[in-house]
C-alpha cells in the first residue's frame, strides 16, 4: 500500500508554497473579485500543477512512456502554436471597444502613445536588475496594462517567465484604481487636477466607425508589420461590433467567447507556475518592475498632458494623460473620480474614456513594435 | 552600466519612435474620418467655384 503515499513523500516545500499561491490567487479572485475570470483558474491551475506526479502535465510514466497532460497540450495548442488563446481574445476586446469618444476628439490619441513609455523604462530598469534584453522587455510589457498582449510578446520572445508576467499584468490592472491615485498625486498639484475642460465631440457617422478597424489595421501593418496579429484581431473585432449586421455574432464576442478563452487562457498559463520554475528571487523582481511600470506609465502620461498644455491655449487636465494606459475602464474612472475631488464639478469621464480607448490600441502597436525590435538588437 | 542597458535605452528610443509614427498616422485617420459631411460639401463645392 506503499504506493498511496508516494505523491505524500515526494512533496516538497516549494510545492506547499505553490499551493498557497494558487489560494491566495483563488481568494483575491473570488473574495476581492480581482480579474475572478482569470486568477481563479490560474490559482486552480497552480495547484493542479504542483501536485506530485501531476497527470495535468506531461509526465514520463515507467513502463508506458510520456503521457501528454491537458494542461501542457492546452499551452502548446493555445498558447505555443501562433498566441491562439491571447489573439482570440483580442476579437472579443475589440467587439467591447466603443472607438467613438476616440473618433469624436481625436487628440487623444496622443495620450496611448505617450503612456507606453512606462513600457520601456521598466524594460531599461529590468536590465539594470540583471534580466537579458529578451526577459526584460517581456517584463516591459507589463506596462502596456493589457494582459492578453503581455502574454503573447513574453510567449513569442520566448521568455522563461510567461507565468509571473501574467499574474503581475492581470493583477495590476486590477489594482489600478489603487496605484495610478498614487502616481497622479506624485507629479500634479490640486489645482492642476482640478481643470475642467469641455466636451464638444464631433458627430461620427456609421462608415468612420466602420472605416476605422480596417484603416488602423492597414496603416499598424504597413509601419509596424510584427503588430498586425495583434492590432487586426483587435480591429478585427470591433470592425464585427460596427458593421450592425453580426449583432449576435458581436455579442457572442463580447461574452461568451471572452469568458471562455479567459478561462482556458488563465489554467493554461498556470502550467508555467511549476514550484521549481516559480519560486525564484526573479519571480518577486518581476512583481515589483510590474508595479514601476504601471506608476512609469502614469506618470509619463500626466508629464505629456503638462508638455502639450504649454502649447495650448485650451488647457488639458494632466490626468487625462494617465488615462492613456490600456486598462478600460478602470483608468477612466479613477481620472473621473480624481477630478471630483479637486473639483466636485469637474466631469471628465469622456475624455479620459478617449484616452483610454486610445491606450487600447496603442498598447497592442507597443507590443508589435517590441515584437519587431528586439529580435533586430539581441 | 552594462551593454544590455545601452540596447535598452536604444529600443525606448526607437520603440516610442515607432509607436508615436504610427499613431499620428492614425490621428490624421481620425482628422479625415471625422470631418463633417457638409463642411466637406462645401468644401468641394467651393473647390468648383474656383475651378470655374
């Protein structure tokens, strides 16, 4: 009966760490409601893997040979195999997209692009911490606050860190409405918060909506050959949610398959979170340059918002740059919620709505031009 | 300072770069999607006054 207790004896330290990890992972997703749709499978996904001789992933069985595990057929298949999971999911976000407050005020663009740059400080900052050029701009891309993206780049880089990458991508974009605060409050005074400005958007008829997936696509492709995967599945997507024919279709998008692939993604990547590749010092570094580049994004965002403001005659509220990060709608919100305060008759919702959208597809064309870069400088 | 963080500062250089190209390309996008049917109209319409 020796055998009932091979999995008990061949338990290591690390192993119950992981178990832990995966609760508490489970716990932020259902007690906190932080991203449930992916850190609950990601914290169940911890545990499956981490279990001694788990036949969740492949394993050499005497006698019989390797035996495949779900879990390391699902990352091959969905993950390995051209970014399936990450690309399909980005049909789902683009059919979520409204580019209209985009559309109707289009100098927010600006703002996407310039909230990227916390992308590439953490990238430089990674370096200075030890991590190769590869591993540090998979870590970069934290900073495009956009998991699925994150994923994907660390996945074609090929960088040993595909697990921590997501967890920290997935839970700072929860956490956003507790760190950009923070960030904004660094670099501008109450008064600079508390500028107000109109919203005169422009009408945008049904052929700009639907021109616009396919025109960004063209133009992302032709620049920056590496983000069309990314920014043509994204386009892809909200060109389904314009064209008012595919409502059902659309809507399947935005729901069922998003939950779905979601789900699969978090489990799968959770085959990545073996004890033995987890538990590392590089694991807790790459937490912490995950937190740098949210605050790095923020700030370059509101540090842009003050460097148009002095070409400007109509003021910009500089926290409206902050907004430039990909994470929707969190970031308006908080931009919203921060105006309040300075000034409780400051609405500023569609504004940072437009920037926000804007860092939407400015953090997909950020993960293109990583993708077509590093390889050209390792 | 290692060589990997001079790389680094190259790739933020070109990287926001690239992505500030393709983004303005996409803001005069934005400007001509967004321009009002009439105004372009008129636009045209005076266009053809001139040409004439």
């Amino acid at each position: 009966m020796s055998f009932l207790l091979v999995g008990l004896s061949n338990t290591t330290w690390q192993q119950v760490l992981m178990f832990g990890v995966g609760g508490m992972l489970i716990y932020l997703a259902i007690s906190k409601k932080l991203e449930p749709a992916l850190l609950l499978p990601m914290g169940f996904g911890a545990i499956l893997v981490n279990l001694p001789f788990s036949g969740a992933i492949t394993q050499s069985m005497q006698g019989i040979g390797e035996v495949t595990g779900i879990l390391d057929w699902l990352f091959n298949m969905g993950i390995s195999s051209a970014e399936a999971m990450p690309l399909l999911l980005f049909i789902g976000i683009g059919a979520m997209i409204d580019f209209g407050p985009l559309l109707a005020n289009p100098k927010l663009i600006l703002f996407g692009a310039a909230a990227q740059w916390g992308i590439f400080a953490t990238i430089s900052l990674a370096t200075l911490m030890g991590f190769n050029l590869v591993d540090a701009a998979s870590i970069g891309i934290i900073g495009a606050a956009d998991g699925p993206t994150s994923i994907l780049v660390s996945q074609v880089l090929g960088s040993r860190y595909i697990g921590p990458i997501a967890i920290a991508a997935y839970s700072y974009m929860a956490l956003v409405p507790i760190i950009q605060p923070f960030a904004i409050k660094l670099v501008t005074t109450k008064k600079e918060r508390a500028i107000r400005m109109t919203y005169n958007p422009r009408a945008i008829s049904k052929r700009a909506k639907i021109l616009f997936p396919i025109i960004v696509t063209i133009v992302s492709g032709y620049v920056a050959p590496a983000s069309v995967s990314l920014v043509g599945m994204l386009m892809f997507g909200n060109l389904i949610r314009e064209c008012t024919v595919l409502d059902s279709l659309s809507t399947t998008a935005q729901t069922v398959l998003v939950n779905l692939v979601t789900l699969l993604l978090g489990i799968t990547i959770a085959s990545t979170m073996k004890a033995e590749s987890f538990i590392t010092l590089q694991t807790l570094m790459i937490m912490g340059l995950g937190l740098m580049a949210f605050v790095f994004d923020t700030i370059a965002g509101v540090v842009f918002a003050k460097f148009l403001n002095l070409f400007s005659k109509t003021k910009i509220n500089p926290m409206i740059g902050a907004a430039g990060i990909s994470a929707f709608p969190m970031s308006a919100r908080v931009i919203q919620k921060m105006g309040q305060q300075a000034d409780p008759q400051n609405h500023l919702l569609m504004h940072a709505v437009g920037a926000n959208v804007a860092g939407q597809i400015a953090s997909v064309i950020a993960g293109g031009v990583i993708l077509g870069l590093v390889p050209g400088l390792i | 300072m290692s060589e990997t963080f001079f790389l680094s500062l190259k790739l933020m250089g070109q990287g926001m770069a690239g992505i500030f190209a393709v983004i303005l390309i996409i803001y005069v996008v934005l400007l001509f999607l967004g321009k009002p049917k009439k105004k372009a109209k008129q636009d045209e319409v005076q266009q053809e006054e001139r040409r004439s």
